[in-house]
C-alpha cells in the first residue's frame, strides 16, 4: 500500500501542471492520508508538502477543500 501510494504520488509530481487540476474531493483524500501516514520517505514527505501548499493556495481563494 505505501508504494502504491508513492507511486501515485510521484506520478503527479511528473505532470506538468501538478497539483492544481485535480477534483478538490481526491486533493481532501490525499491531505488525509498525508496527516495520518506515519514513517514517510523523503519524496513522500516533499508530496505531502506539495498537497498541503495546494491545500493553502485553494483556501486563499476561498475554496476550503481540506
């Protein structure tokens, strides 16, 4: 499960438009998942980072997806 969930995650950071374009539901789901994981590698904690720097730039916009 947790390459799974790397994999996934380093797969949107290859995307060049990242994080921005994905449904406000799964960008919640991932959110979640990053608060709860627990013994992240470092590119997992950089993708963590990444959705939570999306997160704050979705509210400052008034859209309060997480």
């Amino acid at each position: 499960m947790k390459v799974l969930f790397c994999v996934l995650f380093l797969s949107l950071l290859g995307c060049s438009e990242g994080l921005g374009n994905i449904p406000d539901s799964e960008l919640r789901q991932r959110h979640y998942r990053c608060q709860m994981a627990t013994g992240l590698s470092q590119a997992e904690i950089q993708v963590c980072k990444n959705i939570k720097r999306e997160c704050e730039q979705r509210a400052k916009n008034g859209n309060f997806a997480c």
